[in-house]
C-alpha cells in the first residue's frame, strides 16, 4: 500500500513513521498531481482554518473529494478530522464535507487543552493511547458512520466506509495500531475496486 500524508501543515513525519511501522509505503503529498499513485490520504492535525485554507490555494478540495469518490481511503487525525466533516458546529462552511458528522473544534476548552489517556477502539484487541492536543469532538453522526471509539460518552474516532476519523493524535506515541487499521481498510478499499 502506498499512503500519502497531506503535507500542508502539520504533524507529517510522525504519521509517515506511523504509516512505515505499519508496512506501507509512506509519502509527503504537497501537490495534487501525487494523489494519483496512493490507495490512502492521511490529513494530519495541526490548525484546521489553515489547513483548509491552504487546501483551497493548491486545489486539493476537488481533488480529494474524487479522491475519496473513487474508493480510496481517508485518515483525518484531529484538525483532519474535522476537514473531513461536513458540519463544524458555529461555522458557516465546512471543508471537505466528506463525512456524515459534526464537530466542535477546540471541545475540551482552556482548562484541559491536552492530556493522554487509553482508549477502547472497536476493530482492536486492547486499548491504544491517545494524545489530545486542543481537540474535537465528534457531535453527531449521520446513519452511514459507526462509532469506533468514545472518551466519557463523546465520540472520538469514527469511520464511514472508505473514511475514518479520530479526534486525537495517533502518531504522537510509538503504539501504531490505528495506523495499521487504516492501512488494512486501506488494503480493503484497493481490492474493492480491483
Ligand atoms: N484546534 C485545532 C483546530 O481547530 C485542531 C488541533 C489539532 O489538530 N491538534 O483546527
């Protein structure tokens, strides 16, 4: 599998080692034109406006939606979580608006701006640790979109189809398994459209 990582802004190297340890073949992905060689996009954290932004500027909106269109697979981590949504909660627009859910951006507020904790991820045997860095939360998600993980009755992780998403920062401890669970839909996606 080779796996790119949208290299806009943002935490790119981690995922790309995160992508190597799970046996993919780990690109950074700043123009459009190197989507076409990938089976899977990770869209890392960082700062969403900017990302969306940046997004605009080097016409990956389009590209990313037929990207996806086509069956290939999308990690959005944290800020890329909520690229991927279709609803932001007090937003006029969204991104991407790939993912049947809303989110709050900055939902832990100023108190709690980051901690780790051990999630349970539905799909994997024992709890992975998670790193929240000002992070969001999944509000509600539409028919087509199953809940894998959840932090005190929030949603943090989802996936709908070829789409997954995580409020948190994977790539941020040595324990990859939720970058090996995407490079196995990954993998499923690519015979899917053999
Ligand atoms: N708070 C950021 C945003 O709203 C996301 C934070 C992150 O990616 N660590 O875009």
């Amino acid at each position: 599998m080779k796996i790119g990582v949208l290299a806009l802004q943002g935490a790119v190297a981690e995922h790309i080692r995160g992508l190597e340890a799970s046996g993919a073949e780990a690109v950074a992905v700043k123009r459009v034109e190197e989507l076409d060689s990938l089976d899977g996009l990770v869209i890392p954290g960082g700062e969403s406006t900017t990302i969306g932004k940046l997004m605009r500027k080097y016409d990956f909106i389009d590209a990313i939606r037929k990207f996806s269109a086509e069956g290939k697979a999308l990690f959005g981590t944290c800020a890329g979580l909520i690229v991927l949504a279709e609803r932001i909660e007090g937003q006029e627009d969204a991104h991407l608006e790939l993912m049947d859910m809303t989110v709050q951006r900055n939902a832990f507020g100023r108190q709690r701006e980051s901690f780790e904790t051990d999630l349970d991820v539905a799909g994997i045997d024992e709890p992975i640790r998670a790193v929240f860095i000002r992070a969001p939360l999944i509000k509600e998600v539409g028919e087509g979109v199953e809940v894998i993980s959840t932090y005190k009755d929030e949603i943090v992780a989802a996936r709908q189809n070829n789409l997954l998403a995580c409020s948190f920062h994977p790539e941020l401890t040595d324990d990859y398994r939720l970058h090996a669970y995407f490079v196995d839909m990954a993998r499923e996606a690519a015979a899917g459209r053999a």
